[in-house]
C-alpha cells in the first residue's frame, strides 16, 4: 500500500528516532526526553500505525471461502475444535443477511458470537464469490485504527459480493458504525457482521442477540431424550477430547445435562466445565460446581446473571489448578494475540516457576481449555479468558512487573528477528511499544528504529 511510503515513514522515521549509543534500555538516567522533537508525534502515530499493520502487509491473505488453507495474521486463527449445532441460527442469519446490509450479533462474553460469526462466513462463502473478510478488532485499542486495520487486512477497497466480518466491536463502538457505513455506502453489494458485546447502532442496520447452545427440553427422558440437545453436545465433545474414554451414556447424560443447565449452556463454561474429564466425572463436575454456585446465589436465590457465572466458573477453573499452574496462566495475561513458548518461557518464567517446566505447565493449561495451542509451540488465550487472568495478575500485584518483562521480551524481538517472526507479533509489539513509551523513552526509540527499518518496502 501506498499510504505508508507516500508519507515517508521510514526515512523520516531513522533521521528522528535513530539513537546510537550504549543499551541503556530500563537506565532511567539513560532515558531522553523526546516529546519536543520536532514531528515526534506524528512520527509515533505511523510507527504505530506500522507497528500495526505494515508488517503485517506480506501475509495478507482472504478468510479461506476463496479457497485459502492457512490463515493469515489478522484474520481470526483456524479453529481447532469441531463447531457444533446452531442450524436453526445459521439458518436464521443467513436469511437476515438477505435482508439487512448490517448484522451485529450481540451477547455475553463466550455465548459463541465470534465462533457463530466465523462458522456463517464460512458456510455463506459461495454467496460472497469477491471474498469474505474476518477483521478482529480485540486487539486495536486506537478508533483511528479501525479504518486502516480493515483495509489492511482486505488489502484492496472492498467491492461486489464481499463479506466484512467486523469482530468484537464493543470497545470501538462509535468507530465501527462509522467505518462500516462508509464501506456500506460505498459498495452496494457488501454485507457487514459485526460481533460486539453491546449493539452496534446503524441505520438499516440489525441487531441479533446470539442465545446460548440449546438445552434438553425439561421433559426429557433417556440418552436420547437428553443427547440431541447442543449444549449436551458440545459438552460430550469437549470431555471427550480431553478423554478420549469418555462416552455418554444412561448412566452418566442426566449430570451432563443438568451442569449444561447449570451454566446455561453458555458455550466457554461448557469447555470449562468439560475439560477436567480425564480426572473428573460428570457427576463429581455437577457437585463441586452446584456447591459453588450455591454459594453465588446465597440467601437471596435470584438467578445469577451471566457475565457473573462466567466468573463463577473461571474461579472454579482457576481454583482447580496446581499452584504453578495458577501462577502461568494468570502471568499470560499480558500477552496479546498468541505467543510463543520461548516469550512464555522468557516472560512468565521466575519467581515460582522455572523456565524449563513451562511447556509442561503450558500443556495442563491447554487440557483445562484455558489456553489454546494454536500450533506446536505458539499458544493462545481467549479474549475473555486474558481478561481474567490479567484480572488475577492485577489482584496480584504482579501486573506491571510482567507487563515490564514483557515490554523488554517483546523489544529484543524488534531488534533481532526477522520481518515475518515479527508479523505475528503485532499485538504483543504494540503492548510492548505502548509500555515503553510510557515508561522507558529510550526502549521505545530502539524497538520503534527497529521496527521502522524492517519495514517491508522500506525506502
Ligand atoms: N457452536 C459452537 N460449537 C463449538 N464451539 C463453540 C460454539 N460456540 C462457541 N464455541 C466455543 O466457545 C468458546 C467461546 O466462544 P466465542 O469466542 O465465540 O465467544 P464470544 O461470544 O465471541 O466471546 P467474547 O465476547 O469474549 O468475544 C470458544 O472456545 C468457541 O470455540
Ligand atoms: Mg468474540
């Protein structure tokens, strides 16, 4: 794209951030002071801005409806469990979709829109023959940067049967709508789903409230009375991944249906709830889970609402853990969007867990289904679950400690790996940036030199 080398980032880039000199990164009396150089802030908002998207710009590749195996970097990761049931939603949204230019679907955090959403774009590929488009806003925290970010990852203007899946909209509410009723207004054919926390306010535009996975009718009876159900599947699905002995059967469907009931069948407490399979049985999941939610309703017996039995069931997940097991997964809130084993090791490492076990540690946390293993040694954690384990950090006071150790990770990154290591990195060398911009001027000189120089297309 044209935009970054009309506006000569790189060079203006090295002339002003170029800081030769002795490391002196986390020296405060080596730190400068940089906000009166001249174009500083300009200059910072396009490293930024590049941070975000420039070296990104190789690997720019169509949601796979065009027949695209891998994904890319800024389009959501490959799903790496089975999607179960939602006929009648998809059914649903596919008609809405005819209907309305605009679908936001709405909902709790882990009741399945983002999966819901990919599923659609997935199976509604031979609709949209000019492409379909999955733009994951969790991790672009500037409104400026919406635009950019959804031109960047479609990497053309989007035009004729186009699909744009705008995901998770809810901290950028004001700037979505905007975005997405100018490329609206600007191709007559292209559809928009967007998925958000709280709706999206568009003229023509329609709301959707995803439901949570289906559950047994109250009346049913037997294996197959219970078994047909989503929230049943999904259940058995998960224990039996992390089991591979696991079965429903007549003995054991009526605990499974009644912990689905009890977690409303809320799809990320099901996989919560499923994981411990291998040590746990359905029956022993359905008492420690009933006690603790016992508790959460208390005297006075009203229904618990869902973001708090979520909660509840993280705390359950959470408390289920060893004591290093606790230790790494709340240290893992800091990172963004997947890191590698080596950023584990070298971040969330010490003081209680040794480098080496993390792998280990590493794999339990992918057996309770708090982190995903996204490819052999590159690991992920789902957006609500970070929001918890940064919560955990928070309440442990050990939230800037990592978050520094982080930034320094993330900044010997910048100046040593290749182009393509860094592009999947942007959302942790954005933390990294923005905490040392705050905190150490002068590592953020480095990493931003660094990152302006690698810059595909530079000069
Ligand atoms: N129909 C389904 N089949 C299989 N897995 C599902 C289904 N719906 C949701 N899940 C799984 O449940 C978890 C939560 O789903 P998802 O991430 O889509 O929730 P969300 O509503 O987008 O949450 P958030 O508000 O945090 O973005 C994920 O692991 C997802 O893969
Ligand atoms: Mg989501």
């Amino acid at each position: 794209m044209s935009h970054l080398k009309s506006r000569e980032i790189s060079q203006r880039g090295l002339e002003v951030v170029d800081c030769p000199g002795p490391d002196r990164f986390g020296d405060p009396a080596g730190e400068v002071v940089m906000g009166e150089a001249p174009g500083y802030v300009v200059l910072l908002q396009e490293l930024k801005h590049a941070v975000a998207v420039g070296v990104r710009r190789q690997h720019r590749r169509p949601y796979p409806t065009l027949g695209m195996a891998a994904l890319a970097v800024g389009i959501a990761p490959a799903q790496l469990t089975s999607f179960i049931g939602r006929e009648r939603e998809l059914a649903e949204l596919d008609r809405l979709l005819r209907i309305f230019r605009l679908v936001t679907l709405t909902g709790a955090p882990g009741v399945g829109k983002t999966r819901l959403a990919l599923e659609l774009a997935r199976t509604l590929g031979q609709r949209f023959p000019d492409g379909a488009w999955v733009v994951e806003l969790g991790l672009v925290s500037d409104p400026a940067q919406v635009g950019p970010r959804v031109e960047e990852v479609a990497g053309q203007p989007l035009r004729g049967r186009s699909l744009l899946v705008l995901d998770g909209c809810e901290h950028l509410l004001q700037e979505s709508s905007r975005v997405a009723e100018k490329l609206l207004s600007a191709s007559r054919d292209l559809r928009v789903l967007a998925t958000s926390r709280k709706s999206l306010d568009i003229a023509g535009g329609r709301t959707w409230r995803v439901p949570p996975l289906g559950l047994p009718p109250a009346d049913a009876r037997g294996l197959s009375g219970f078994a047909g159900s989503d929230a049943v599947q999904l259940f058995s699905d998960r224990a039996r991944k992390a089991n591979p002995a696991f079965k429903l059967t007549a003995d054991n469907v009526a605990d499974v249906a009644h912990v689905c009931s009890l977690l409303f069948g809320l799809p990320l407490c099901l996989e919560l709830a499923a994981a411990p399979a291998l040590v746990m049985s359905p029956a022993e999941v359905l008492d420690s889970l009933s006690d603790r939610f016992a508790a959460l309703i208390g005297a006075s017996g009203k229904p618990v609402g869902r973001r708090r039995l979520l909660r509840a069931t993280l705390d359950w997940s959470f408390e289920h853990l060893g004591a290093r097991e606790r230790l790494l997964f709340r240290r893992l809130g800091v990172f963004r969007a997947g890191f590698s084993l080596e950023a584990a090791e070298r971040v969330a490492a010490g003081d209680g867990i040794v480098e080496r076990d993390v792998l280990e540690l590493l794999d339990h946390l992918v057996d309770r289904a708090l982190v995903r293993r996204l490819e052999r040694t590159r690991y992920q954690v789902l957006e609500a679950l970070g929001e918890y384990a940064l919560d955990r950090l928070r309440a442990a006071g050990e939230a800037d400690r990592l978050r520094d150790l982080h930034a320094r990770y993330y900044r010997r990154l910048a100046l040593a790996a290749p182009p393509q290591q860094l592009a999947a990195e942007a959302g942790n060398l954005r933390a990294a940036m923005a905490w040392l911009e705050a905190h150490y001027p002068r590592g953020f000189q480095e990493m931003a030199s660094a990152l302006a120089a690698s810059l595909p297309g530079r000069g």
